[in-house]
C-alpha cells in the first residue's frame, strides 16, 4: 500500500495499526470519532479502521457528511453495519439533514448523529466509527464539533490536520479522563476534490438513487410536517425542492423530490423511489433549491 523508504508512509501505517491494535484491545463498547477538514483523508481512514476491527467485532460506520456520504445520497446522513470481516452488510439507516452543508443545519446534524449512535448501540454493535463532515475550521464550525463530541464522549478523538488548524478545538478535551487523543499524520497521497468535483459527486449519488423514481401522492393528514415546509398554494410549491418520509424513529424511508404541495388538501406529491407510505409517520423538507445541489 505505502512505499517502505517513505517515512511518512511507515509512520501513518504504524499509526493506523497501533491505534486498531488499541481499540481492538479495549472491552466493552468503543467510540471512534475522527475528526479533520475536507481531503485530509478521514473515510479512508475510517473505512480501513471499521474493516480491520470488524473481524473481532460488531462495527457500525457512521458518516456524517451530508454533502460527501458514502452511505447514502447528499443530505443525509447514515450507518452501515460491517456484518463479518471488512464486509458492509445489514441494513442501512439514514437521517436528512435538509442541506449538502452543516453550515446552517446544525441542530439537524446534532440529533442526527446523535440519534445514529444511540441506535447502533441498542442494535448491539461494540464499535462505532464516526466520520465527521469537513466542517471543523471557522469559528461556528469548531464550536459546533466542540458540541458533538462534548455530547458523544468518544473514546477516542482522531485528528487529521495539517500544522496546528485544530488545537483550540483539541485542547477542550486535552487531560479528559475519558476521552484519548490521537494525532494522525495527513498522506501526500490523499486526492483532493475540488467544488466541481464534489458537485458532480452528489449528482452522480442523486441521479443513482432516484433512478428508479416514480411519482406518488402522499397524504398529509395524521402525518408530521417539518423542516423548510413550502409556502402555502400549489404553484408555490418550490417544486424539486427534497422532502424525505420518515419513519417513527425519525429516519428516512425515501427521499423525495417535491412536485406539488397542497397544503390545503393536505396533499404532497414526490418523485421518490418506491417505499411504504404506511410506515411513514412524519415528512420533512429540505432548504436547498434544485440548482444549488
């Protein structure tokens, strides 16, 4: 994988297996939070940690980027179960953000991941691996991740970081009794994306999930209404704004792409792949029109 003469290479490979080795080690249930700016190569990170552990345990890979998820389409955020060794399997859970961003949909992000953690404990996985967004260097986004692993208690806090960008985040939990903190060297190898291409990421993840879309009318009445809910009138519906129906627990059966909303009817129509109206008890709109995904 990694050129040996390269001490860089030799380093990063011996962090990532010292740290496996750890976790590995540890009884009970553990908590990975990795935390970083975009391309200083978290998901790969956090898809060889969840790959290695997940021989000598239940693992649960939780990604937190609404924009960039590997698990399911932008705006949401997910948990994949590893199902036997290096192997995703089982079934995924996703929680809509609203948004491709954090930036604005803190609270959303919040509950969200909190959520994802508190469901994959209840469903019996001993190590969750989170991987938070690339949302860590302006003041409102260090404060947010204060919040989130102030609130999880991660046993370990991994950081990918180039110089110093994230020591006043780090020194919040410096000396924590619970909590041990990992520096993880940044690869020269990591391929960074630039806007266009992470644009053309989420389209690419959109056009593959809605490519069995269809339209459905979906009753409002009895149902939860949330999020950035269009104005009142049909032909101010916002249409191809997302929508998502839920279920009792709050995460996503499908998500949806709005073609009218009458809110007087109590009546919505979605271009969404086929799911159980049934089993939706709540619906909640996004905030970002079509052209800006």
């Amino acid at each position: 994988m990694y050129l040996m003469d390269d001490p860089l290479a030799v380093s990063m490979e011996r962090s990532w297996d010292e740290l496996a080795a750890v976790v590995c080690d540890m009884p009970g249930e553990r908590l990975v939070y990795v935390v970083g700016a975009c391309n200083r190569g978290k998901t790969t990170f956090c898809r060889s940690l969840s790959r290695r552990l997940s021989s000598t345990a239940r693992v649960a890979y939780i990604d937190c980027d609404p924009g960039q998820s590997s698990i399911g389409p932008p705006t949401t955020i997910g948990m994949q179960g590893m199902t036997g060794p290096g192997e995703p399997g089982g079934a995924v859970l996703r929680y809509f953000i609203g948004s491709t961003s954090p930036r604005g949909h803190l609270l959303p992000c919040l509950s969200g991941t909190a959520k994802l953690v508190e469901k994959a404990r209840r469903l019996g996985f001993e190590v969750l691996v989170l991987d938070s967004s690339g949302f860590v260097l302006t003041d409102a986004a260090r404060e947010f991740q204060f919040h989130v692993i102030d609130l999880l208690q991660p046993d370990f806090l991994v950081a990918f970081q180039h110089g110093s960008e994230l020591e006043s985040l780090l020194a919040g939990f410096d000396g924590h009794p619970g909590i041990s903190i990992r520096h993880m060297p940044v690869s020269p190898k990591v391929r960074a994306r630039d806007m266009i291409q992470r644009r053309e990421y989420r389209r690419m993840m959109f056009n593959t999930y809605f490519k069995e879309a269809r339209s459905q009318k979906v009753s409002m009445k009895g149902r939860g209404v949330h999020g950035a809910v269009p104005a009142p009138g049909r032909h101010d519906a916002k249409e191809g704004l997302l929508a998502a129906a839920c279920d009792r627990e709050g995460f996503v059966l499908s998500l949806g792409m709005v073609e009218f909303h009458d809110p007087r009817r109590r009546m919505l129509s979605l271009l969404a792949p086929p799911f159980d109206q049934e089993a939706a008890v709540s619906i909640r709109f996004g905030s970002i029109p079509p052209e800006r995904r």
